[in-house]
C-alpha cells in the first residue's frame, strides 16, 4: 500500500506548488515526490456533510484507489479532494475518475494502471 501524507506541512506542500487536475467527482493535486515513492492523502470537506458522510466518502475513494488502481508505482505526492457529487456517485465511477486524474496528473504511469472496471 502507498503511504500517506501525515502532516499538515506536506499537505501545504502539495496544495501550495502542485499542479491540479479535476472532473466532475474529484479534484487531484500531484507534486513531485523528490525521488523518493510518492505519498497519498485525502481530504474531505465539511461540505460533504457530517462525519459520518465524510468517513463513507474517505473509505469509498480509498478503496476505489485499492481496487480500481491496483497498487502501481506513486511517482508524485498526491492530495485528492472529493466534490458533492461524489455522494451519489457509483464505485466504478469513482475508480474511473481516479484513475484518469492520477494518469492525467502524471501520478502514475498510465500502461501500469490496472483499472478493469470495478
């Protein structure tokens, strides 16, 4: 599994210098992970709704990275952000969409991504 962002520093720093790619259900920040693997974080607004909405749409886009992207090479720090729409929005959607602003993003290599689906 890739490793997460654990501080509000490395947020900052991914948010503040990276570059972002969004569609209709996720916004993706990328930022070079200077050489090492990259790491992931997720973060979910308030907007979403209380905290139990907020933790259904943080463990739906992490399974969706799980299961629809497999577990390729992270080659940037990523921070992605779920919009409204993710609520009703269906799992293979989801994992659609992940997959297509990580490989857009430059995140992952896109011949790597497994995405079949879900």
């Amino acid at each position: 599994m890739t490793k997460r962002l654990s501080n509000r520093r490395e947020f900052r720093q991914v948010l503040d210098h990276g570059h972002s790619c969004i569609d209709r259900l996720l916004v993706v920040y990328a930022h070079p992970a200077g050489g090492r693997a990259g790491k992931m974080g997720i973060i979910v607004s308030r907007k979403i709704g209380g905290a139990v909405e907020r933790n259904r749409v943080r463990r739906r886009v992490l399974e969706a990275f799980r299961q629809g992207i497999g577990s390729p090479k992270i080659y940037k720090d990523v921070v992605i952000i779920p919009r409204h729409r993710i609520k009703s929005a269906k799992f293979s959607e989801i994992c659609a969409s992940l997959a297509m602003l990580l490989a857009k993003c430059g995140a992952i290599d896109p011949e790597e991504n497994s995405y079949n689906g879900v």
